[in-house]
C-alpha cells in the first residue's frame, strides 16, 4: 500500500525528463489558443532574436471549431530554456513538443544558359494573329 506522503522517486524524474542525448538542433512544437497577429510576428522576432532558425506559424482548428496556432520553431538545444520562457510569458504556453532535428540540404547547382528574348512590333502583331486564329507564327513566341 502507498503512502500519500512517500518521498518522490528521483529516478522517476529523470526517466520523464527529455533529455537530447547530443546537442542537436531541436523542433519545438507549441500550440497557442488565442493570440493575435500582431503578437504572433512580434514573438515570432523575439524568438529569431534570441537564436532561433526558423519560426513557422500555422493557422489551426482546436476543440468545438476554436482557430488557434501552431508554432513551429527550429533552435539550438542550448536556445530551449529561453524559447520556453517567452512562449510562456508571451502567449500562455505551459508545454510543448520537443524533437531533434537534422536539416537536409540538397546539392543543387544552379546551370542556366543565356537566352535572348527579342521584343518588338513585329513579334507582338505575329502573336496577335496566332490568337486570333489567324495565319502567323503558330502561336508561341521563340
């Protein structure tokens, strides 16, 4: 039978505790219920300020229709603290998601070659008459 003045088991604590296990980048994932516009980019600066990556604001629907919001805010694992008290002190949320992050870039090389667009009367009337149905170019600019 357990007491209901047991002393608290410290191993249960930090069982519960996420703990990253390097210092990853982490995705914080906060709802917010009702806040405005206005305050959602005035936190959303603060937390660019404060070091986060990245802040994405989605509009969603809560319990019974209710609009809301999800933040999601990409921050160094050292950031969580500070990220936490401003979503607390600034829009009233008392918990959110933490996962760790890896960001994957792709490789891509930009390769272009010059093109030449010539723009004139003689173009812009053959275009016309193509539109038209008319005789003319065929109906597509090269």
């Amino acid at each position: 039978m357990r007491r209901c003045c047991s002393p608290p088991n410290p191993d249960r604590w930090t069982r519960s505790i996420a703990v990253p296990s390097r210092r990853a980048p982490l995705l914080i994932i906060a709802q917010v219920d009702d806040a405005s516009g206005e305050v959602l980019q005035d936190v959303a600066e603060r937390l660019h300020a404060i070091g986060a990556r990245n802040v994405q604001v989605l509009a969603s629907l809560g319990k019974k229709g209710r609009p809301g919001h999800v933040l999601m805010i990409d921050v160094p694992a050292q950031r969580e603290e500070d990220v936490a008290k401003l979503l607390a002190a600034e829009l009233g949320v008392w918990g959110y998601r933490v996962l760790e992050s890896r960001h994957q870039h792709f490789d891509i090389r930009v390769q272009g070659r010059p093109v030449s667009v010539q723009l004139g009367e003689e173009r812009a009337s053959s275009w016309r008459s193509a539109a038209s149905g008319s005789s003319g170019t065929g109906g597509c600019w090269r």
